[in-house]
C-alpha cells in the first residue's frame, strides 16, 4: 500500500471516520472530529505506525491530511 494512503488510513482509524471522507486537501475544519482530542489520536496513531518523532512545533502541522503526510515523509525520510 502506498505511503500516502497507509497515512490517510491511519488518520481516519485515529478520527473513527470512513477513510472515503477524507483526501490529501481534507483539512481539521472539515472533519468535525478533527478537534484537539482528534488532533492528539492522529499524532498517537502516526508515531506508533511509522516510528517517528515529532517535536513540539511540528504538531501544528497535524492540522490537514497534507500537513500529516509531509510531516510522515520527512520523519520516514520516504518522499
């Protein structure tokens, strides 16, 4: 499965949501369980899959399935 949609499948398992409903320009405003709590699954959910840390200013860019799938590849070093 590729890197892209291994991501978008784990944020929508994190956000207990169809992984049909979200795509790479799906932001946190359009997804109403995308709030912090949504925010803090993703990051849970991320960093045990793929292995990565994130510092502290980096969780900001949690906020859209793009933003996740940079911070993913950058992490994994997987473009």
């Amino acid at each position: 499965m590729p890197l892209e949609d291994r991501i978008m499948r784990k944020i929508a398992e994190a956000l207990g949501i169809d992984v049909e409903k979200i795509n790479r320009q799906t932001a946190a405003a359009d997804v109403v369980a995308w709030d912090s709590i949504g925010k803090m699954a993703i990051l849970l959910a991320i960093t045990d899959e793929f292995g990565i840390q994130l510092a502290p200013n980096e969780t900001a860019k949690l906020d859209s399935v793009e933003g996740v799938i940079a911070l993913v590849q950058a992490g994994t070093g997987n473009p």
